[in-house]
C-alpha cells in the first residue's frame, strides 16, 4: 500500500526551511538577511522568515500584483414597524 507525503511548509521557518523553500544556499539568504534584502528577523540570535511574508516579497519582485480587495458594503436594514 502506497503512502503519499505531504511536505509541511511552516509558517516560521528557520534559515535551512527557508533557504529549501526559496531555492537558494543558506549562506546567500543568511546574506539576504543580514543585508535586510529579505524580510526576515532574529529570534535570539537565528534568523526566522515568516513565509506569507516571504511570499509576498517574492510577489513584489517578480511584479506580481495581489488581488484588488472587494468593497463590501454592509446591507441596508429594514425598517422596523412600530408597535400599536
């Protein structure tokens, strides 16, 4: 019986999950880092790199635009009668 695994992308990752998760050594995203090129930030003295935030910045530079948010306007209410 086969057994499919699913890989789990953290959302916090460290600069090994990272550097995998970019394509990229550890030692250039550890240049990145220090550079302030990627968004990144220290827990105690390790790098961390929250992946939305990773994903965002690569969208950024690739000149991927996000989605337009939707303007949601609230329902108007009904009048409610008044009472007899």
């Amino acid at each position: 019986m086969a057994v499919s695994v699913q890989a789990t992308v953290r959302e916090v990752m460290d600069i090994r999950q990272a550097s995998e998760y970019l394509g990229i050594s550890g030692d250039t995203l550890y240049r990145y880092a220090s550079e302030g090129f990627i968004p990144a930030f220290k827990l105690g003295n390790r790098w961390r790199f929250k992946k939305t935030l990773l994903d965002a910045w690569m969208d950024e530079k690739s000149g991927v635009k996000p989605p337009a948010p939707i303007a949601v306007m609230p329902k108007q209410k009904k009048p409610v009668a008044r009472a007899r």
